[in-house]
C-alpha cells in the first residue's frame, strides 16, 4: 500500500485532495439548498396548517359569542317572567292563607250582603265587636223595610231622606249585633 503525505503547511493540496474539495463543496450547496427549500416547505406547511386552525377556532369563537347573546336575551327573558312567576305565587299564597284564616265575620258579611232585597244595597258594612253596621239604600221606604226583616234581630239605626222630592232613594243605617 502506498500512502501519500500531506503538509499543508508547505505543500499545497494535491489534485485529488482539491477535487474532493469542489466536489464537498458543490454537494454542500446542493444539501444546503434542498435543506432549506424542504424547511421552507415544512414552514409553509405548518403555517398554512396553523392559519386553519386559527380560522375555525375564531369561527367557533363567533358561534359561541352569537349563542351567549342569545342566551344571556332569554335569561333577561326568563328573569322577567321568574319575577312575574314569583310574584302570582305569593299573591296566591296570601289569597289562600286570607281564606284559609277567613273568620267567621268575614263569613257572615258576605251573608249579609247576599240577603238583601233586589230594591236595596249595601253601601258601607262594618265589624266591630259589638256587631255590624250596615249602611245602604234602598228605593223606598217598603226597601228599607225589607232590608230590615231579611236580618232577624237587627236594630234600624237611622233612616235619611232624599235631599230632592223627586228622588225616592232613602239612607239606611241597620246595627246587627254580635253572636
């Protein structure tokens, strides 16, 4: 085997060796330059790839925002009619504790308003503990009389005539004492 000695300090390269040299170099460049084209493809790639993606997620970001607008409309929607809903309940809750606790007063006044007679109504009843007083008028005095006789025990209080002589609508005041 034969061997060459190199002594770059002294001699210049060989021929072979300044080949090999132009030859790395050409290759380099080459490598080099595919090695940056197929990056910059890649690069391309991925950008691409990320713009995408960053477009459905800002489509989906409008979706969503549309729908929160929506939503955040119905709960107004559904707050107004809760407070509605709310209040018809405590309404109904204080139309049935007035008739779950409704006294026998309260009884006996809507009695005592439905007997009067056809010609005779109550304008003003009153509970105290001494009883009713009915205030009313009536067409009349044979009314008043009636209005008298439809309460058993009541006492006739006071009788006012009309103001005018055409007008033949008497006051009444009757006092039906408590039981």
């Amino acid at each position: 085997m034969t061997s060459v000695r190199f002594d770059y300090l002294r001699d210049g390269p060989s021929e072979a060796v300044e080949y090999l040299r132009e030859f790395s170099r050409r290759t380099d460049a080459r490598a080099l330059l595919s090695f940056l084209g197929t990056a910059a493809g890649i690069l391309l790639c991925a950008w691409m790839l990320e713009e995408m993606h960053v477009r459905e997620a800002h489509a989906e970001f409008l979706q969503a925002q549309a729908r929160l607008d929506r939503s955040a409309t119905q709960a107004g929607v559904v707050r107004t009619e809760m407070a509605q809903l709310r209040r018809a309940v405590a309404l109904e809750r204080r139309l049935e504790g007035i008739r779950d606790t409704s006294t026998v007063a309260a009884r006996r006044m809507t009695l005592l308003a439905n007997r009067l007679p056809e010609e005779a109504w109550l304008t003003s009843l009153t509970w105290s503990e001494r009883g009713f007083d009915l205030d009313g008028r009536g067409v009349g005095i044979r009314s008043v009389a009636k209005a008298l006789r439809a309460y058993s025990g009541t006492r006739l209080m006071a009788v006012r005539a009309p103001t005018d002589t055409a007008s033949r609508i008497l006051d009444f005041r009757l006092h039906l004492p408590a039981q």
